[in-house]
C-alpha cells in the first residue's frame, strides 16, 4: 500500500504537528513519570480537522518531537504510538456537536490513559511503576477533552472547516 501526501497534506500535517507541539511544551505541568500539558486537546482538534492520515500523523509527530525536545528521549517511540492512534480515535467524521464525535474523542482519552499506563509499565519494569501516573493521566485526558470541545466550538462558529478544505 502506497500512501501519498499532496504539498497541502504536507502543509497542513506541518502545521497542525506545530500546534500539537507548542500546546504539549508550553503549559507543562509536572506529574509522577511526565508532564501533563493541553497539546492532547490539540491532538483531538488536529485529527478531527485534520483527518485520519493527516490528523494522526500531525499528532503522533508534534508530540515525539515534544519528547524529544523537553529532554523525555526514551517516550519517543512510545508516544509516536500512543499519540497515532489517538489521532486516529478522534479523527471522525461527522458533525462536531455529535455523539460519534464526543464518542471519538472519549476513546482518544481512554487511549491515552492506557497506553501511557502500559508504556510506563514496560519503561520502568513494573505495573505499579506505570499506574502511579494513571490519576493525573485521567485528571489530563478529562481537562483535554473539555479544551478539545470548548476550542472546537469556537472553530466551528469561525467554520474553521472550510477554512482548511
């Protein structure tokens, strides 16, 4: 199978990782074994307007290279993953004020909860060492879900959508 990006793919991919990084680096907020950060609620946002090859690629791409960046090296791989396919839950396409949507994004939550539980686990050799980060990884995923819907509203009174087409 051969993927193919047009220069507005490549375009909107680049721009969306940027918001995703900038929203996942700048309110950084300290947590057992990471940081909470808004750049989830982008995260949704970027797949939902973005779309499922795009939306997830930005995604996964803002938040490795916040990794990457913020000095979090060994969570690259690990958030290439987790954040994909977060992009991927909430990239839907329907209506934004939907229950497929709201569903999308609940999914993209519950994604981010597990996957960095169990990628805690594996990184520091223990269940335990992953589920002391699983309360402020809920408190996260519920804080970016309202962002997600609150911003989302406002882009689609601005029909952001048709901006993007």
């Amino acid at each position: 199978m051969h993927i193919k990006f047009t220069p507005k793919d490549i375009c909107l991919i680049a721009v969306l990782a940027a918001i995703v990084f900038v929203m996942t680096v700048v309110p950084r907020v300290p947590i057992p074994l990471g940081y909470a950060h808004l750049g989830d609620a982008a995260i949704m946002l970027a797949a939902y307007y973005g779309g499922k090859k795009n939306g997830a690629l930005a995604s996964a791409l803002g938040s490795a290279l916040s990794d990457f960046i913020g000095g979090y090296p060994i969570w690259i791989i690990p958030t290439l993953i987790i954040k994909y396919m977060m992009g991927r839950c909430a990239a839907v396409d329907t209506p934004f004020f939907s229950w497929r949507t709201a569903l999308g994004f609940f999914l993209s939550a519950v994604w981010l909860v597990v996957g960095y539980t169990l990628a805690g686990a594996v990184l520091y050799g223990s269940l335990e060492a992953g589920l002391t980060s699983t309360p402020g990884l809920i408190a996260e995923a519920v804080v970016n879900m309202a962002a997600a819907f609150g911003v989302g509203a406002l882009l689609e009174k601005a029909n952001f959508r048709k901006l993007i087409k």
